[in-house]
C-alpha cells in the first residue's frame, strides 16, 4: 500500500538551524581539527613539488621514447 504524500515529506525533513547556530557548530568542529604546523606544510609541498618533477622528467622519457619509435616506423 503507497504512503500517502504527507508522510512521504515528513521523512525528508531536516531540522532547521539558525546562521548563529551554524557558525558556533562550524567553530567548534573546526577547533577539533588536528592542523599541520608550518614545517609540516612545507616539507609536503616540497615532497609534491619533487614528485611532480620526477613524474615530469618520467613522462618526458616516455614520450621521447615512443616518438623515436613512431618516427623510426615511419621512415623506414
């Protein structure tokens, strides 16, 4: 037996909150985050910035490698 439309929109919902309520819930989830300290962030971002490098010089290679391979096709 369907449920009547009434129902079916109770289901869906969501207690309100207020802008005020929202920003003290947002501050006091954001005071349990566990922030990385300054060395922390620029030891990663050196980290990526050499992964990105390596995965550069990688692709290159590849690249090149392939391309000889084409041209040597093609030429002969």
């Amino acid at each position: 037996m369907a449920e009547t439309p009434e129902k079916e929109e109770a289901k869906d919902v969501t207690p309100r909150v207020s802008a005020g309520a929202f920003l003290r819930q947002v501050r006091q989830e954001g005071s349990k985050v566990t922030w990385p300290t300054r060395k922390e962030t620029t030891l990663t971002s050196v980290m990526v910035f050499i992964m990105v490098v390596i995965s550069m010089i990688f692709f290159y290679l590849v690249d090149s490698i392939f391309a000889l391979g084409i041209r040597s096709l093609i030429t002969s």
